[in-house]
C-alpha cells in the first residue's frame, strides 16, 4: 500500500506539472501572437522577422506561398509601404501547445481606413502554428482565408 501511494504521489505530481507546463506554453504562444500584432500594427518589419522560423510555409489570402522568412518579411515591407494605416484586430478561437509545437487559430479583422475618413474592414480566420526552436517559439506556419461566414457582427 505504500509503495501504491508513493507511485500515485509522483504520478500526481508529474501530471500536476505537465498540465502547468501545457497552460504555461498556451500563453507563450498568446504572447507569441499579442507580439506578432504589435509589430504589424507598429508596421516594424525588423521585429515581425524575429517572430519567423526560416523555415516557413506562409499562406496567405492575396499573396504568394512564402517558404522563408526572407520573402514574407519582404512581403510586409511593401504592404506597410503601400498601406501605412492598415491595422489587424484579433480574436481567439483555438489554442493549444505542447512541449515542441503550438497553434493558436481566431478571428482577424483588418482596418483599412479610407480617404474620406471612413474606415472598410475585411475578415477572415488565421492558423498560426509555432514550432519552439532552440526555447523560442518561432512561426512555422501561417495561413489565413476570408471567411464567408465572418463579418462585423461575428467579430
């Protein structure tokens, strides 16, 4: 019997501290997220680049497949160029990681404002999956599309 309850002590134990270390590595992810909006909304390409793997699958609506960091953040450059005030809003839907690999998926919701002082809005879903490399959480893949079933009112 007490051997059973050593066993069950250290059992509890270690999936005590597997489930914290789960939670812990949700919120990096979040944070991982929270970061890449900064930088895109603060429209600095340099800090963006420090949040992809160089290997990268990058799929989004309007642009190209991307497979590195090189041709995404180029990529961003010239939106931030073209498109200054152009801000992303998110809104979670899924997350989850493990030790290796985390994803968070959601709602975006770009804020495109107009010449006449209106402001159009498009929205999709985006899947985010990182991958930690050498401890640093790092872009793996990034795909979004333009949902028909998102508008104004689901965001």
């Amino acid at each position: 019997m007490r051997k059973f309850l050593k066993l069950w002590i250290v059992c509890a134990t270690f999936f005590a501290s597997s489930a914290g270390a789960l939670a812990s590595d949700e919120d990096a992810v979040r944070d991982r997220m929270q970061a890449w909006l900064g930088a895109f909304n603060a429209k600095d390409a340099d800090q963006l680049a420090t949040l992809y793997s160089d290997k990268v699958y990058y799929a989004n609506n309007g642009s190209k497949l991307a497979l590195n960091a090189r041709d995404i953040i180029e990529n961003y450059r010239a939106q931030f160029t073209v498109a200054p005030d152009v801000t992303i809003d998110f809104k979670e839907e899924l997350v989850a990681a493990g030790p290796r690999f985390g994803h968070i998926a959601g709602q975006y919701r770009v804020n495109i404002p107009q010449e006449d002082g209106s402001l159009q809005q498009a929205f999709g879903r985006v899947l985010l999956v990182f991958e930690r490399i050498n401890n640093k959480w790092l872009l793996v893949v990034d795909f979004d599309n333009q949902g028909s079933d998102l508008n104004a009112q689901s965001f």
